[in-house]
C-alpha cells in the first residue's frame, strides 16, 4: 500500500487564493513526509460543469501536481455500497424518515449534545417503518454506539468531537460525504488527511467510521482557513479571489502562489524550493486576513 497526501476538492466553482492554499499544503504536507500526493474531485454533490477542469487547471498554475489519475467520487459508487452493505450486514445502520424540520423539532435525548440526531427513527417499530416508506424515501443512518471519538492532530492535538447517529446516505440516494471521504481514503492508500480546519468538528465521525470498517485511520492536520477583512471565511464575493479573476487585475498566478508561501513564512518561488524550509511545527496557528494585492 502506497503512503499518500492528498487535495480533494469539489467542483462546485472556481477555487479560490484559501482552496489554493490549503491546497499548497497539502501538497508540502506529503512530500515533506515522502508521501506520494494524490487528487481526488469530490463530485457526489452540487458539481458544476467546467469547474473540475478549471481547477485542475489552477491548481497547476500555482504549482500543485499530482502523482496518478485523479480520482472521481461518482465512478466509485460499488466501493461506497459496499461499505454501507458491510455495515448493514453487522446491523449497524437503520432508515431514517425524518425531514431536517422533524430533526430540529424533535426532544433531544439526555445528555445529547447540540444538533445530535435525536434517534427518532432508531425507536421505529416495523409497521411504522412500512407506513413511512411508503410516504418518503428515506435516509440511511449509522448506528453508533459512542457519542464521542477522539482524533490526534498534528495542529490542534488531541480533538474530541461528538459522534451521533450520522446520515451514510441521503434520502435521494447520495453517498454522504462522511462515508465516501473515509472509504476513499483508504482504497487510495491516503494515510495524511491535510484540510482546513472548518472540518474538523467532523473527523471524529470519519475516524469512527473508519474504524467500524476495519480501515486505518490517516494522521490528520486541520489548517487555519483564509479570512476576509471581517474575519468571515474568505468567498467569491470578496473581490478578486480566484486566479482569474486575480489575473484579471494584473495579478498572475506565480504571484499568488508567492504571496501564499509568504503567509506560511516560507520563501517565495516554486514549492520545491520552499520543501526544505516547511516545517509543520512553524505553520501559523491563526487564520490568514486576505487583502486584495496591488498589481
Ligand atoms: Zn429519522
């Protein structure tokens, strides 16, 4: 099995200067580790056409390549399956019929932490369950027996993070994000997840999962996110923040990457040159504040 880093994006649009430098970090991430990189287009869902191109093609531009053929989530549909019938099988899942209003509305169970699923379809008798099939398709859910996992990272050290009865398939038939990214990287060989650290509250869920399914679980590193001048996550409308449009104000994508290196405290120039400076114990621990760079 190979060892392996890896970016994987979804082609809902153009990346921006955060997506790009997330990514720029991943890639540094792997092959300060001697780890191959790997890219993965995360396409189950909201998929826009011309976007996956488009940011292949950006992410080159700013000097992230990649080590074998990018992998697509809708070709994968047999390994995802797969999982979720392995689990049924142990009797580890169950359909859920809730729309999100019944979720918010319903009591939560004691001691259940905020936003929970409160197990409403758990209790389901059989006739029950036939009647509401027959009105809704439904969802299917992990049957977990934790409430909470602890995951190590190699920023913000040990995070432990609420494990609930989480969605392994939507109701219109969509593999949930949760269960394609863990099955995913274990049939890559991906042993370093690098992304930023907005999804870190559901890792603890993944490296559940990952366990359930006899899979390693990769080492993880959670990275602060590009902000805006408010301090909100930085997006499309905030000016120029993609390469084209970057380009547009006279900004090329060399710069950007420049500019990009320079916020992790390493060297401008090409990524192999700022290699032998990156240290993961110097990266800054605060998000970086984009400011739009003069042409
Ligand atoms: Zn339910």
């Amino acid at each position: 099995m190979t060892s392996a880093g890896r970016f994987a994006p979804s082609p809902s649009g153009e990346l921006h200067v955060g997506n790009l430098r997330t990514a720029i970090l991943a890639w540094l991430f792997a092959k300060s580790s001697s780890r191959s990189f790997l890219l993965r287009v995360e396409d189950l869902d909201r998929a826009r056409s011309g976007a996956e191109a488009e940011q292949l093609r950006d992410l080159q531009a700013v000097g992230v390549n990649w080590d074998a053929a990018v992998v697509r989530q809708t070709e994968r549909a047999a390994l995802y399956d797969d999982a979720i019938a392995r689990l049924t099988a142990e009797g580890r899942t169950y359909e859920c019929f809730c729309t999100r209003r019944e979720i918010q509305e319903a009591p939560s169970a004691p001691h259940a932490p905020q936003g929970a699923y409160p197990g409403t379809c758990l209790r389901l008798s059989h006739a029950e369950r036939e009647i509401r099939r027959a009105s809704r398709p439904a969802s299917i859910r992990l049957r977990s027996d934790t409430a909470e996992w602890a995951v190590e990272d190699q920023l913000h050290g040990t995070f432990v993070g609420m494990v609930d009865d989480f969605v392994l398939r939507r109701n219109d038939g969509v593999t949930a994000y949760n269960l394609a990214v863990v099955v995913d990287d274990a049939a890559q060989g991906i042993d370093q997840v690098v992304r930023g650290d907005d999804l870190l509250p559901s890792t603890p869920r993944q490296a559940y999962l990952a366990t359930l399914l006899g899979l390693p679980a990769p080492e993880y590193a959670h990275v602060p996110l590009v902000v805006n001048h408010a301090g909100a996550r930085l997006a499309k409308r905030d000016g120029a923040v993609t390469l084209g449009d970057l380009a547009a104000v006279g900004i090329p994508a060399q710069r950007v990457r420049d500019l990009i290196l320079e916020s992790l405290g390493l060297p401008a120039g090409t990524l192999r040159d700022a290699l032998s400076e990156f240290d993961p114990k110097k990266l800054p621990k605060t998000p970086w504040v984009w400011k739009n760079p003069q042409a």
